[in-house]
C-alpha cells in the first residue's frame, strides 16, 4: 500500500512531540528533559551522625530506584528483576535531602531521587524479553519525506520501516510495516495518525492488533555545503511514538538525527534516513518491551478479540467468559467487526477462561485461542 497526499509539517512533528513528553510527565513520577526520573523516597539507618545520614540516604536510594523498577512490571514479575537492584547507585544521578531527623538511636531521612530513566528500562528490558513469553508484536507506521519537492507518504516497505523491521528482528521484537494495516484505512487516516494528535494517535492504535503501535515522520532535507562543491549535505530527522494498543495509551518518543554528505541528493537522503532508523533500533526495542510490560501490569484481564463480527456474536462470546465463577465488572475499550478490546476483573486461575472458549462455536463459527499470557488472553474467529 503507498499512500500519498496531505503535508505533514515540522510544526506538527515538534506538537506530537511535546504532547507526549507532556502526557509522560502526568505519570506517578515527574520527569525531566535530562531523561531523569524524580522519586520521592524514605530511609533510614542506626545510630547518628554523618555516617548514619550517609546509610539513610543509601537506603531511600535502593528504595526510589526499587519503586521505580517496580511500577514498570506486573507485582508477580517484581522479583525477576531483583538483580538490578544489587547496586542501585549506577541508575542514580543524584538526590536531594529534604528532610533529617534523630529518632532515638536512628536518622530518618526524605530525599528526591533523581534516577536514569532510560538506563532503568534498557536493564529491564533486557532482563523480561525473554520472559515475556510470546515475543512483542509491532506495527509501524511511518510517514517519510526524502526529497525536498515531495510530499510525505506512507509507504509499504519504506526506507526507515525497512531498517526498523529488520533492526527489531534481529532484537526479538516482531514487527510490521503498514502493510498490516487493515485496507479499509484511507490515506488520510494513515497520514492523520502520524502527524496527528495524541488523540487521534491513540484511536488508530486501539484500532490495531498489534501489542505496540509507532507512529512516526521521517523527513530528509538536501542542502550545499559550499558554493562550487558537488557535495550535499543529506539530513534526516526521525521521530517516533510509541503507543500501547490495549488502551491507546502513549508511553514513549523517540527521536534521532543523522547527516550523509553525497552527490547524488536521493541517494544521500536514503542512506540518512536509513542510518538515521537504525540509530533509532535500540531505544525502540526498549520501548516495546516496556510497553508490553505497562499492558500487563495494569489490573485485570485484558481480552483481545479478533473479527468479532456482529454485536450479537459478540456478546454470546461475552456471555460464556461471564459465566466463569470470579468474573465481573466487564468494561469494553474498543468495538468495531475487526476487532473487540475488554478489561474484566478475574479472581481465578487463566485456565478456567481458555477451557470456557477453547473448541467452541458461536453462530457456527470456530473460536480459536491465539495467545494466553500473564492477564492477557486473544481470541479470534476465522
């Protein structure tokens, strides 16, 4: 599928930008433009004095860092990630003493904690890939422009889809180009969701089936370097947002930069943007692993369900999971014949809900069960 038309400005990149970092920032830790992370955190330690202050501060260090681990996976992963917290102080950039007290024969200390936020995710990361048991499925979806007099276009097999693709692959991250994209999408719903708002961002990926959603421009500009010189500077300009597709939620932006000196203007703005993806694999990999890691730390079983088809279907489907003893409170996230998303609450084990569907037909279709993972279960009718 190629898709053209539409302009997406750099106004609009630096706005899809901003609106994420402020989205970011309402998370239960504030977060600064260094990519550090304030945690607000409490120790203590025996006796008084300096040295006593010194083991305090130690303690509400190792405590600020294990919260901010912690709030990155579900409570039963918590302590698959126990390793990163042997030596806390390498995420930590500094802390603030807010406050000290003598207790007794002990010194309480507050302090804020500033901690690496990105090197605390690429440890996780590294650490849950292979635990996560099914390998994180991506779409990408990018509107790229390379040539000056071009107008972008989403375009299947596009230089930094390609590069990314590849890169993630080899990375145990599964993704896809907008190829995946269901056909009934027009051109400017494509071109819409990637320059577009947080919102609008957010529809297309609960839209998606996909467990990660990035959307992104990628735009190349050609410039002379001197007068007289048969070199031309080739830049290009890469940012991503990461979405997580249960809820449409954005969880990261990412951005890169890459210069190519080339005669040959197409050529040099390919290769940049080339480099410039690539340069991007990394983080992504990162942002995917933690996203899928957000979705299955949140309460309650999260269902998934491919061509529901018909409300009427649906709700048959519906009805059988209700019947399960434990189940309640089902909330619908999404609707529409390709795809359902609901949220349930479930006091009893995954088991009992696969054996509820499993070989089962609802208005003579099979209901087959495609993946059942921590408290996300994916159903799908042929």
């Amino acid at each position: 599928m190629a898709v053209t038309g539409g302009h997406i400005r750099d106004t609009v990149m630096r706005a899809g930008f901003l609106a994420l970092i402020c989205c970011l920032s309402s998370s239960a830790f504030p977060r600064g433009d260094d990519g550090l992370v304030q945690v607000r955190a409490e120790g203590y330690a025996d006796g008084i004095g300096f040295a006593a202050r010194r083991r305090a501060v130690e303690a509400a260090t190792r405590d600020a860092v294990a919260q901010f681990v912690q709030s990155l996976v579900a409570r039963e992963d918590a302590a698959a990630l126990e390793p990163l917290l042997g030596d806390p102080g390498r995420y930590v950039d500094h802390a603030d003493l807010l406050r000290q007290e003598d207790r007794g024969d002990s010194t309480f200390v507050e302090v804020d904690v500033y901690v690496a936020e990105r090197s605390i995710q690429r440890d996780v990361a590294e650490l849950m890939l292979p635990r996560l048991g099914a390998a994180p499925e991506v779409l990408l979806v990018i509107g790229e422009q390379f040539i000056q007099d071009e107008v972008p276009a989403v375009i299947e097999g596009g230089i930094a889809e390609q590069a990314l693709i590849e890169a993630l692959g080899k990375k145990g991250v599964a993704a896809r180009g907008v190829d995946a994209v269901p056909d009934d999408f027009s051109h400017p719903e494509l071109l819409g969701a990637v320059g577009g708002d947080v919102e609008t961002g957010g529809l297309f990926a609960r839209a998606m089936t996909a467990d990660v959603v990035v959307l992104g421009t990628a735009v190349a500009r050609t410039t002379a370097i001197a007068a007289g010189s048969n070199l031309l500077r080739n830049e290009a300009a890469i940012t991503l947002r990461v979405f997580r597709a249960f809820d449409g939620k954005m969880t990261d932006a990412l951005s890169s930069r890459h210069v190519v000196h080339a005669a040959d203007p197409r050529a040099g703005g390919r290769q940049a943007l080339r480099d410039a993806a690539l340069r991007l694999a990394e983080d992504a990999r990162v942002s995917a692993v933690i996203t899928v890691l957000g979705t299955r730390a949140e309460e309650g079983v999260q269902l998934t369900l491919e061509r529901p088809g018909t409300r009427a279907r649906l709700e048959k489907v519906l009805g059988a999971i209700r019947g399960v003893p434990g189940v309640a409170g089902m909330e619908e996230r999404f609707y529409s014949d390709r795809l359902a998303r609901y949220v349930f609450q479930y006091t009893g084990p995954m088991s009992w809900l696969v054996d509820e569907v499993r070989d089962r037909s609802f208005d003579g279709a099979p209901l087959k069960v495609m993946r059942v993972v921590g408290n996300e279960m994916r159903l799908s009718f042929p």
